[in-house]
C-alpha cells in the first residue's frame, strides 16, 4: 500500500472521528442545558390554628412558564370565580368570609426557581375542626397546570389538594 494513500486514509479517519465526537459534545451539552432549567413545580398544604393554605413551589432548577391553569371541581373545570364563590358556599358555616384569599395564574405568568405562590388561603371561625376541613377540602378540589421550561419542554402538574 502506498504511504500517501496511507496518511490519506488515516487523515480522513481522524478527521470523521473529530466530527463524530464534536456532534456527541453538543449533544450532551444541550441536553445538560435543558436539564440545568427544567422547573418542578410541587404543592404544600399547611394549616394552623384556623387557616389552611395551599401554595405551589417550584423547586426545579429553572423558571416555569405556566401555560394552562385550572381549577377541578367534580371532575369539572371551572374559573377562579367560580372557585372562590364555591369555596364560600361549600364551606359558608364554618368560614371566616372576611379572610378568604384564591389566586388564579394565568397563561402569562411565570415562576422562578425556588419561588412559592400562594393559591388558597382560608381562615375558619376558631374552635373548626380542621382536619375534618382538609379532608372535605382534599377529596373535593383539584388543580391542573400545564407549565414550560424557556427550552419550551412542556410539563403537567395535577394534584388533589393533598397534603
């Protein structure tokens, strides 16, 4: 075998080889890069002496840009005022209508890493039960957001409010 063609031939070699392992570079790269802003949004519910609130966390490690929100009240979906007028006459005897607070996100609105955004706050007249409260609260309301990383990678969060 002639010495050129040799040299040629391993020359080639090489140089699809560095073209290979530049293509798997960047491949992992953005996949890191994706990884390194994906949001995870999660839920608390805490109550005190006579308040529940409910708040969505996003404990991933980028902004999520939420996209749909809605709230789910025996399996039907219905709007922040609806919400807030159910929540009244659901729980009309036990509460504190001048201390009730629900929050809407709309398909504008973003949340950064490690931000909480408070969805239901609730205060009940003293002495309520409030375990039996979460129950009917838990086994009765749902939300569902779908939300986005900036890399436009979609995610689903869907929760009963349970804590």
């Amino acid at each position: 075998m002639d010495i050129n063609l040799l040299v040629q031939l391993i020359t080639i070699i090489t140089a699809l080889l560095a073209i290979g392992l530049t293509y798997w570079t960047i491949r992992t790269q953005q996949k890191h890069n994706k990884l390194s802003v994906s949001p995870r949004l999660s839920d608390w519910l805490h109550t005190d002496d006579s308040s529940i609130c409910f708040d969505i966390i996003n404990k991933g490690l980028g902004t999520a840009q939420v996209r749909s929100f809605e709230f789910i009240v025996n399996d039907k979906s219905i709007s922040w005022s609806e919400l807030d007028s159910d929540i009244r006459n659901y729980f009309k005897a036990e509460l504190d209508t001048k201390n009730v607070y629900t929050s809407s996100l709309s398909a504008t609105s973003y949340i950064a890493q490690n931000e909480k955004v408070c969805i239901l706050k609730l205060h009940f007249l003293p002495g309520m039960d409030m375990s039996s409260i979460e129950k009917r609260l838990t086994t009765r309301y749902k939300l569902k957001i779908e939300y986005a990383s900036l890399y436009e990678q979609v995610y689903f969060y869907s929760s009963p409010l349970e804590s």
